[in-house]
C-alpha cells in the first residue's frame, strides 16, 4: 500500500469524479467498456502508455465490478503497476494523470492518501481506494458514438480519395490521348493547370472537407477537358469525313454516267445506341423489329431475339458487336476515344488508350496479351473497364491477374460473361 501524494484539485479531476459517479449508475461489462475506449483513444489524446496502464488497471478488476451500483476500484500499489508496466514512478504517475484529466479514470483517495480495499464472500467490492475506473462506464455510449462517426468519417475520405484518383486518371489520359493524336486544344494549358491540382495533393491524412474541395477542383477540370477533346475529336473528324467525302464523290465521278441519276452519299452516325455493329447484325435486328412498335421496343425485341440465338451458340467464339453491345460503359468511352471501330484492331488499340483510366499498370496487360493472346485479352480488359465503371470489380488489376489464371486452368469461358451481361440487358 503506497502513499499517493495529495494532489492539486484541477477541473479536469472534477469532471473525472463526476463521471465516476455517473458511471456508479450505470452497469456494463468490462469487456465493452475497455473497448470502447480503445477504439477512439488516440483521437481524445490517450498515448501508447497510457492505454497499457489502462489495461494493467482493467486486468486488475472482475465482472461484477462494472454491475450497476459498484464501482470497478483498483488499489494496486505502485511497485506491482511498475513491474506490470515496466514504467518508472514518474512515468507511472505521468501516465495515471494523463488518464484522469482525459476523464477515463478517476482518482478515489483515503483519508490517509493510501491505497487499499477489501472485497466480501461473493467477492463485490465493499470499500477500496485507489483508480476508479467507473468513467468508463458513464462514456461508453459517448465513445460508440465517437467511434461511428470516426468510422463513417474513414470511409468518406477513402471513397474521396478514390473519386480524386479516378478524375486524375482520366484526365491524364485525356490529355495524353489529344496530345498523341494532334489534336487541337488547350493541352498545355490543361496540363499546368493539372500539375498545379496534383501539387496540392495532401501529403498526410487530411479530412473530407479538404477532399471534397479537391474532388471538386479535379472534376471541374475534367469537364473542361472532356469538352475541349471532344470539341476537338469533332472538329478532326468533320474534316475527315470532309477530306473522305470529296474523294468518294470524284471517283464516282469519272465512273458513274453523268446521266444517272446520282445517290445520296452514305453518311455514318456515330452517336447511335450501339456504337460498333456488323451488317449481318444489323439483318438480324432488322428480321425481329415489329414494323408499327415504338423504336424502344424494337430495340428490346430485338436484342432478347439475338440474346436467344447467341445463347444456342456455346461453343461460338466472340464477335465485336457481342463485346461492344454487352459493355455500354466501355462503348461509350471507345466511341469518344476512337470513333467508329470497324474491327478488332481498332479495339485493342482503344482498350490499350483507356487501359491507364482503371488503374490496370503496362506490365499486368502485357502479361495478358502473351497468355490470352490479343483478341482475348481485350475483350477481356473490355469486359474489367465495364464492371469497374459499374462498380462490380474494386482492382481491375487483380481482376484481370485471376482471369489470366483461370485461363492456364482452361477455366475462363468469356463468352458466357458477355452473354450474361446482354441477357440482363434485355430482362
């Protein structure tokens, strides 16, 4: 039994000794309380050493301490609480202060400023003093609390910092993609203005406040260079059409009779509902469209009329339009990237442009090139592009690793992905 000192009275002890009352009121297990604490401890100021004198003071007391109406008392000396510890009496003391100004234990002295207790036959407390742990009890509804906004708080700021990576990725890729293709615009312009964004990128955790201003930041600069690429894809492919245009009409020109009559040439919609389609396709969606129903439901009739006979074929290997059709999301940013795609060389040198915005590294899709060859393998990256953007596949990277090796198990059947894909479409 060691002397304890008397003790200058503070505000942070008084509030400690009220909580201890509190605490006196309520009953609850140990177990829930010394969780409570530990899951928010750095965040209300608790050090490493002070959570191990907690933890010696906790193993110190029994269940039916924490019922309501006693109070868990600990009055180990401070030789046993050193050895336990391996602190010194400063450290020792240094730490039990630290605790009880934080109000997580409370100070309960003897007239005699010693530490001493006495429990009856059924082993309850019936007089001790020394560390009252009762605090505890009083704030573990307080801590839970803590706890699941802190929680709630983690999960905010790892979802930011997700969105933040994502709007980087694409408008690097945005930019690489214009410079690489020549196309007129602002990108030097965009890219200072990109470098600016990334040097404000917090070195250390910050909160969501501070990332959702970046997040804004990065989105408002991929809007704008989302619509100067494709105010410029425009533009280079109006010229295109132009140049493509003029040379079909000359050559009709010296062929056809200048009597015929002269057809109108075939101009192609690029912003149709499918963005890659084969002629055979088109027959075959044509064959099952109701001539008096609306363009919607054609479309749907269509596509379950397709979905039906692609089914049949099992063993059939991968068409185009299959890949492109199930896959809206990839589609779409392939039509933007490179237009209208006639073949699978077009879409492998797309999905190797787009490959970066999921965050899939150059050696992941090599190796994927070599095992699945390079038809396989794009379709394959197209179909983790599709689920990432839908958020089926958290790592694209992983994703696309596991069906490298299911496909050296002879285990990877893409086709029934795709066509899975198309059937939801159509339900």
């Amino acid at each position: 039994m060691k002397h304890t000192g008397w003790r200058k009275p503070t505000p942070g002890l008084g509030v400690a000794e009220q909580l201890a009352q509190a605490g006196e009121r309520i009953g609850v297990p140990k177990r829930q309380a010394v969780v409570a604490v530990k899951r928010v401890g750095a965040h209300i100021g608790l050090k490493a050493g002070d959570m191990m004198l907690l933890d010696t003071l906790g193993a110190f007391t029994q269940a039916q301490d924490w019922e309501e109406g006693q109070r868990p008392i600990v009055w180990a000396s401070n030789a046993y609480l050193m050895e336990q510890t391996g602190f010194s009496l400063s450290a020792l003391k240094r730490h039990a202060r630290r605790l009880a100004e934080i109000g997580v234990v409370a100070f309960k002295d003897s007239p005699n400023g010693k530490r001493w207790g006495r429990r009856d036959a059924d082993g309850r407390i019936v007089e001790a003093y020394g560390f009252d742990l009762s605090p505890l009890s009083a704030r573990v509804e307080e801590f839970e609390q803590l706890h699941a906004e802190l929680q709630a708080e983690r999960e905010l700021c790892q979802r930011l910092k997700r969105q933040v990576t994502v709007a980087r990725r694409m408008i690097r890729a945005r930019i690489e993609a214009a410079v690489s293709g020549a196309l007129r615009g602002p990108w030097a312009q965009f890219t200072n203005l990109f470098e600016e964004l990334l040097d404000r990128l917090p070195r250390r955790n910050v909160g969501s406040e501070t990332l959702e201003r970046l997040l804004a930041w990065f989105r408002e600069l991929q809007a704008r260079v989302e619509a100067a690429y494709l105010k410029a894809v425009r533009a280079d492919a109006v010229v295109e059409n132009t140049v493509e245009t003029s040379e079909q009409v000359t050559e009709q020109t010296q062929e056809m009779n200048p009597r015929e009559a002269i057809s109108d040439p075939h101009i192609l919609i690029t912003n149709q509902l499918y963005p890659v389609i084969c002629k055979s396709s088109e027959k075959e969606n044509a064959a099952g469209m109701v001539p008096n129903a609306p363009p919607e439901e054609q479309v749907d009739r269509a596509l379950e009329d397709w979905v039906a006979e692609t089914r049949k074929k099992r063993g059939a290997a991968l068409d185009l339009p299959t890949v492109m059709q199930a896959c809206p999301e990839f589609a779409s940013w392939a039509h933007n990237m490179g237009g209208y795609l006639k073949d699978w060389g077009d879409l492998h040198r797309v999905a190797g442009q787009l490959r970066p915005m999921i965050g899939i590294s150059e050696h992941a899709w090599n190796l994927a090139q070599d095992r699945l060859g390079p038809q396989i393998a794009t379709a394959a990256l197209v179909l983790v592009f599709d689920k990432h953007a839908a958020g089926e596949v958290a790592s694209p990277g992983g994703y696309l690793r596991g069906m490298i090796e299911k496909a050296r198990a002879g285990e990877l059947h893409l086709e029934r992905s795709f066509y899975g894909r198309l059937s939801g479409q159509a339900a």
